[in-house]
C-alpha cells in the first residue's frame, strides 16, 4: 500500500472555448468534470493554465482520451483529437513517488510478463512484444499508447489491476 501523502491534488485549471483560437462561448474548469454538456456544445480550442488532465470524447470518461498539459490549444487538432466533441475532463495528481507496472501478453495476467519502471517509447523495441492485453500498476499513473513514440489512442492508468485491455 502506498502513503496516502505522495498523492497531491494538483489544482487544475482549464478554459474550454466552442470556436477555434479561444474564441465564442466558454466554460472554466477546476475540478473533475463527467459532463461538459451541461456547459458547451463542442470544444474547438482549449487552454490548460495549471495541471494536467485527461479529456475525454464523452460524459462519465469515457471514449478516447487526450492527455493535455499546460498550453495554449487553438484548434482540437493540437490536442491530436478527431472532432470538437469533449464531454469530460479529469484532473491528473501530481504523483512524487516511484514508477512500476508490469505488462502481460494475455488476459489475467498470463503469458510473457515485461515489467517497466519509467517511460518507454515503444513497447516492441524494449520487451519484443507487440500486444498487451493486461497490466498491474503498482506505482505511479501512466499513459498508454496505441504506437510507438508517444503516438495514437491514448489509455489514462492508474493504480490498480487490468485483467483485459478494455478495463483501462
């Protein structure tokens, strides 16, 4: 079990604008968000002035998601998104502790185990394995990506088990 004390809610603070270039009607964001609906209709340019924070194509986090960090994004394209729907954000903590998870080839855990301890951009390159299937994250909260790189889909992970890749 990790001390509660390494987890610290870094305050975030998120501008979502409808029009490109911080343009039309906005919505100002401190706090977790399930549905930015209530609030905007689309989402063509954001601005993150403190934390980091995942944004999510639908209400209640859910479909892709987009890591953002603190920035100016004039148009949705920026944030490397597919269209102006944002329905949800929630706030990335600021995380002081180590790093570690370990990556399977198949569902429950079974298969060939990769263990992993900081970034690692591409999954091919340093284990010899293309496909993951679950995961157990010990220590920290990390970011998974469909390519190589840093590139593609996103997947947002936080401590805890991953029995199938559709739990993360």
């Amino acid at each position: 079990m990790l001390p509660q004390n390494i987890f610290e809610r870094k305050k975030m603070q998120i501008i979502f604008y409808e029009e490109r270039n911080f343009q039309g009607p906005y919505y100002e964001c401190r706090n977790d968000c399930a549905n930015l609906s209530y609030y905007l209709s689309r989402c063509n340019s954001l601005r993150v002035l403190s934390g980091c924070c995942m944004i999510y194509e639908l209400p209640n986090y859910e479909g892709y998601q987009y890591f953002i960090k603190q920035g100016d994004y004039p148009n949705f394209r920026r944030w490397m998104g597919y269209n102006t729907s944002i329905r949800s954000c929630l706030a990335i903590p600021q995380y002081s502790g180590s790093y570690r998870l370990r990556l399977y080839e198949r569902n429950n855990f079974g298969g060939k185990m990769m263990e992993a301890v900081e970034d690692c951009p591409s999954v091919y390159d340093q284990f010899h394995h293309q496909d993951i299937q679950s995961c157990n994250v010990f220590d920290g909260y990390w970011i998974f990506y469909e390519l190589p790189n840093y590139r593609g889909h996103q997947y947002y992970v936080r401590p805890g088990e991953y029995r199938r890749f559709t739990d993360w």
